[in-house]
C-alpha cells in the first residue's frame, strides 16, 4: 500500500515555532541596542553586545539550515536549542545591568516553553540552568549607568518585558494546543484505520477459504444442471434450468475474477477507461445477478468524459452500493453520474423506507445488518475499498423517501497500491 503522507512531528513543528520566536526577539533586541546607541541613552558595552547579538543571528542561521534537512529533531536537540537562547540571554543581561534589567523575566518565556513541550527531566535541567544564570547576575554584571530615573526606567523596562513575555507565550501555547488537537485527530484516524485493516484482514482470510470451498459445490450443480437440461423437454423447465445455469456461471465467474483480481493487484494491473465505460459494464454486470431489479440510468456530467483505473475492489465496491439499494426496494432505482474538475459522483436512489435515524451511525460497521439476512459486511467492505482509493460513502435519508447513496471518486482514482 501506498505510505501515507507523513505529518511534521510535534518537535519539528515546536522547533518551527521558536525559531520564529527567536527571529522576532532578535530583531527586538537588535533594535532597542540600536536605538540605545544612536541617542546615547545608556552607555554600554557595545562591542561585546554586537557580539553576542551576532551569536544570536549565527543560531538562527544555522537553525533555519537543519530545519531544511530530512532529519528527525529529537527531544535533546529541541531542549539543547532553548538551552542556548537561556545563555544568550544571560550574556546580554550581564552587558546590561544583570539582575537590576527588567527584561529578567524573559527567562520564563524559555522555561515556559519546555514545560509545554519536553518531558519534565528537560524542564528540570533548563530551569537549573536559569536559576544558575540567574544568581550569578546577581552578583556579577556590567553595571548599568543611566541619566534617566532609575526607577521609571524599571517601570517602563517591566511593562515592556511584560508585553513581549505574553506575547510569546500566549502565541506558543496557541499553537501548541492546535498542534495538539490536530496530532490527537490524526492518531484517531490512524486507530480507526488500523482497526478497520484488522477487520479486513479477518474477513478477507474468511472470504478465500470460502472460494476454495464453493467451487467443488459450483462444478456439481452445473453438471447436474447440464444433465437435467438434456433429460427433460419442459420448455418451462427448460427456462428455469437456463437462469440456474446462468447463476451457476456467473458465480464461477465471479470465483475466477476473484482469482484474477488477487493476481492483477499483485502485479499492479490496473486498466485505464472511461468512467461511463466502467459504470455501465458494472450496471450491466449487476443487472444479470439481480434480474428482478430495474433501473434507470443518467448520465449528468457535461464536457469531456473523465478516465480513471479502478481496482477491482471498487468496481464490487459499486457492485455492492446497487445490492444494497436494490434490497430496500428493487423497482425504480434512479442511478446518476456527475462529474466536476475534482471528482466523479455516482448516486444510487430507491424508493425504500430509508435510513432509520436511531441507527444511522451504525450503518456500515461491520457485522451490523438492517436486513433480516446478510452479514452486515456489503456496506463495511465498500467503504473501504472506497476509502483506500480515496473516495468517500455515504448514505442519505432522501427527503421524498427511500436512501440516497453517494459514491465520490477522486478523478485519479487507483486504489492504494501494494
């Protein structure tokens, strides 16, 4: 089968995000370094402040390459990244008043991000390491010399280190809780998915040793059917034996195509036709094993006709859509094809008593039947061979009564490949 398309791991995607976050802060630092340089308002250290600010864009550089690779980003290197924004940060709090520089609390924003996203021993490790930066500024840093009040200057520096700290946090955890929505839909769907494989996987390993064993049974009924044809001259008898020979050959036939169809999905044999080719050879296949059904069929999609190469699973897939319809009510079935520049659309109308609302969200799981016969597996199968070629079943209560079916086909519809 065909792999399915790969989404981005959580700490890729982590790691995406904070190398945004580190892009914004650096231009903030950069800017406000500048500002503060071209007014003379403080005097600082301005050699070793290019210096680290320069240590800061080299890291995002070189992130910005490894997120271009195909390597997977691990834990250690997700937490060795915030580790190094915790250290630039350090320097360029020593370079400008150490512990007394409002803009302090911005090792949260670090820390806070870890405890999101890393297990709690990275977490832990990280805010040793503030808090270790932290009481060194305390007593070690380049003092800060200012014109201005000292204590507007806190007030100022803190609102502004407040809105920047919000700002990015408020931004990550967002974007974190979506991303975590979206990984818990998407492990869903894979559950779902392997859950119904096991399913398959159990009715398909039924379904062959079933076939071995219905063809010893087929070749004694048309013997015996050839036998009886050529012992009695009843011309009603004779029309009676005609359609069981017809049954028998078409379940033979049937038997052989299943053959036949492992072999061709096994050497990837898809055939390339008309999609109003492939419905009408069903129809016509169909309307042979169920004689006492009448349809009618109409064709809607306008412009050039659409090709696609369905496996064999889809054409019984379809096969299975018109029995089900034709089981609720066989007279006046109504079968549409469309198409647009998207997909092909194949609806199946009766007239029977429709889809009953308290079970609705039953219909189509396995083993769950609403007929007084069956095995409740015609519906279940046909969602998933339309599902691995890419389509889409479902089943509608029709507002002037009976089902309305809807078979949607992507116009490259092939199946999933082995």
């Amino acid at each position: 089968m065909l792999a399915p398309v790969q989404m981005l791991s959580a700490t890729r995607q982590n790691l995406w995000r904070l190398h945004f976050i580190r892009i914004l802060v650096l231009a903030a630092q950069a800017g406000s370094v500048g500002v503060a340089y071209w007014t003379d308002l403080l005097p600082l250290p301005w050699f070793e402040l290019s210096i680290t600010l320069a240590c800061s864009m080299v890291l995002c550089l070189v992130t910005a390459i490894r997120l271009r690779t195909s390597l997977p980003v691990t834990e250690l290197e997700y937490a060795v990244q915030l580790a190094c924004d915790l250290l630039i940060h350090s320097a360029l709090l020593y370079y400008s008043g150490g512990s007394t520089n409002p803009f302090v609390s911005y090792y949260l924003v670090p820390l806070t991000i870890a405890a999101v996203t890393l297990p709690w021993i990275y977490s832990l490790i990280l805010s040793g390491i503030a808090l270790v930066a932290y009481t060194l500024l305390l007593v070690q840093f380049y003092p800060l010399e200012t014109p201005l009040s000292r204590e507007k200057m806190q007030i100022y520096g803190m609102w502004l280190s407040f809105a920047l700290a919000a700002g990015v946090i408020t931004f990550f955890a967002a974007k974190m809780a979506e991303e975590l929505r979206r990984q818990e839909q998407w492990r869903g769907q894979r559950r779902e998915e392997g859950l119904r494989d096991q399913q398959l996987l159990a009715v398909a390993t039924q379904a062959a040793g079933a076939a071995h064993e219905l063809g010893t049974p087929l070749a004694t009924m048309s013997v015996l059917i050839k036998e009886m044809r050529q012992d009695h001259n009843d011309p009603l008898l004779q029309d009676d034996l005609q359609v069981l020979s017809d049954q028998v050959k078409l379940c033979k036939e049937t038997l052989q195509q299943l053959v036949r169809a492992a072999e061709a999905n096994r050497r990837l044999a898809v055939e390339d036709q008309e999609v109003t080719f492939w419905v009408d050879e069903a129809l016509n296949r169909w309307h042979l094993m169920r004689p006492e059904a009448s349809y009618r069929f109409q064709r809607l999609g306008q412009g050039s006709v659409p090709r696609l190469a369905p496996p064999p699973d889809l054409t019984q897939a379809l096969l299975n859509l018109l029995n089900n319809a034709a089981d609720a009510c066989p007279e006046g079935l109504e079968v549409h094809l469309d198409w647009s520049a998207e997909d092909i659309v194949i609806s199946i109308r009766d007239h029977g008593p429709g889809v009953p609302l308290a079970i609705a969200e039953q219909i189509g799981k396995p083993f769950f039947t609403t007929k007084g016969k069956g095995f409740g597996l015609g519906l279940f199968l046909s969602k998933a061979s339309v599902t691995r070629a890419g389509g889409s079943v479902k089943l509608y209560s029709h507002e002037e009564g009976g089902t309305l079916t809807e078979l949607r086909l992507p116009r490259d519809a092939r199946g999933d490949e082995a």
